[in-house]
C-alpha cells in the first residue's frame, strides 16, 4: 500500500501579477496530522483549495492517493471544513448528518459521527441555534460522515474561544485514533504545537521549514533561560557567552542564548543566588517569526 496520501509537486498559483504559490512541494503520509504555519497571503489556503480539486495550478500538479484530487473526493476517501462552509436553513444536526452520508458510498453510521464529533446530545437541535463551537463540531461532522482517509481543515477554530477549541480537538482525536490523516491551517501557533505531528512554514507560496514541532522550535535559533531577578542586577548579563537578548518580566530575567549551558555556566561563575532557574526551548511563535521573516528554506 502506497503511504502517500497528498502529494503537491511544484505548485504554481497566480492571481493577476501576485504569485500565491510559487513551486510549492509537499507530501503528507498516511496517518500523520500535518499543520500548515505561514503569515496572511503565505499560500495555505490556496494550496489547500488545490489539494481538493477546487482550483487548479498554473503549474505543476496535485494527486491524492496517487491520482486526481476530485476522483478521490467523488469517492469519499476526502472530508474537509472550509472558511465559507454554510448551513442548511433551519435544518437539524441529525438532518444535516443524513444529508452527508447519502453523498457518500460508504459513509459511517449516524451515531458514530455524532459521537466523533461530540455531537450526540445536540442531534436534534437546530443548526441555527448551535454555539460557534458547536457549529464548527457540526461542519467536522459533515466532514467526516463519509469515513474519509483523509481530512482537510482550513482555518477550523476560527473564532473559537479556549473551550471550544478543546472540545474541536478532543474530536479530531477521535477520528486519528482510527487511523485518519489530517491536514490543517491555523493561525493557533499552540495548537500546531499540541496536535500536530509535522509542522509545514510556508512564506511567500512555499515551504521554508517541515519538521516535527520540537525541530521547528529548535530553527529559532537557542532557547531561553529565566530566573528571579531577586535584587540581582542585571548589568552586564547581555555580554554572557551566547546571550542574544536580556528582558526582565514580572521580576523574573529572560535571556535569550544561542548556547544555553555557557551561560547558565557563566552565571554560576558570576556568583549569586540563581532562584527557579529554567531552561527551556524556543517558543514555537519566536520560530515561527523567525522563519517567515528570513526568507531562509530550512
């Protein structure tokens, strides 16, 4: 069995004089839960559109399971939530579920999609009258009602506050852990962080980083040392060995270093009380400016 599910060869996109993709390359493997990053304007929806057949390239190709997007999404073996998805007026969940699975030739039972979604206590209730978060549950389970392979996510938490993106994501994770592929763009840099297992950056329409969060974080370039500033001044602190940055925050020292054991060792020699000292990696937002603003394919 082939384990390449999306493949993106040297996508070319143009509107008017503007390159929205510009030799965009990207494969994804079965099983995996890919984010794509990237600033407005940086391509994602645009690839994204692409990889389900909705428009085509100017140049090169898109295949989805070895052949044309739309062939695989006639099928079903595609779902996808889009920005501009809407509703049927005043229809149900349930109804909007029924509506999904008679597109579909294998599509999952009733139940099992509303429990997927997080859904089964909401079955009878208008769409019109569902939460934001609720609502973007519903478009995940029109999305998954024809047990697709693979699903394709444009922006889904948009405008969800903190609980809602949760409960989104408890019931994404009901459907990898059967073995599904998922594609998604976020603005949530922490939530490519917490749910992806492969971090795709693109910038100016095409990749400039693919690797797993950790390593995408690592590309920032050093990690941070904090501790409490406890009286200690900090005089001096930005000429330790691999210091690129001193900021003090609540009365605690942030150090930004290219080499995190020199200048903790530095300290230490300095002498001093180091209270609730930490070391930790790069956040994944600092990465992420880095990447986007470097122009640097990594």
């Amino acid at each position: 069995m082939n384990d390449t599910v999306v493949r993106l060869s040297g996508l070319v996109r143009r509107f008017g004089t503007v390159r929205a993709l510009n030799g965009l390359d990207l494969t994804v493997a079965r099983g995996s839960t890919v984010a794509l990053l990237g600033p407005n304007g940086a391509g994602k929806t645009t690839a994204i559109s692409i990889m389900l057949g909705l428009s085509p390239p100017d140049g090169g190709s898109a295949t989805l399971f070895g052949g044309p997007p739309t062939q695989a999404v006639r099928a079903g073996r595609v779902g996808a939530m889009l920005q501009d998805g809407g509703f049927v007026p005043n229809a149900t969940v349930r109804e909007l579920i029924e509506l999904a699975r008679a597109l579909y030739p294998r599509p999952l039972e009733t139940a099992r999609i509303l429990d997927v979604a997080g859904l089964s206590d909401r079955a009878g209730r208008r769409l019109d009258k569902l939460s934001g978060g609720e609502a973007q549950r519903a478009r995940f389970a029109f999305a998954v009602a024809g047990h697709p392979e693979l699903l394709v996510l444009d922006e889904p938490t948009s405008a969800m506050d903190v609980a809602a993106r949760q409960a989104f994501w408890a019931a994404i994770g009901r459907y990898t852990a059967d073995g599904g592929t998922v594609v998604f763009s976020t603005h949530h840099l922490s939530e490519a962080d917490l749910f992806a297992d492969r971090v795709v950056v693109l910038a100016e329409g095409r990749v400039v980083a693919d690797a797993a969060p950790a390593q995408i974080r690592d590309l920032a370039g050093g990690r941070t040392v904090t501790f409490d500033l406890d009286g200690r001044s900090v005089a001096g602190l930005e000429s330790l060995p691999g210091v690129r940055s001193v900021e003090v925050r609540g009365g605690r020292v942030e150090l930004t270093t290219n080499d995190s054991d020199a200048t903790v060792r530095a300290l230490a020699a300095a002498g001093g009380d180091l209270r609730s000292l930490e070391v930790t990696a790069a956040p994944l937002e600092a990465a992420f400016l880095t990447l986007t603003t470097s122009g640097t394919e990594h």
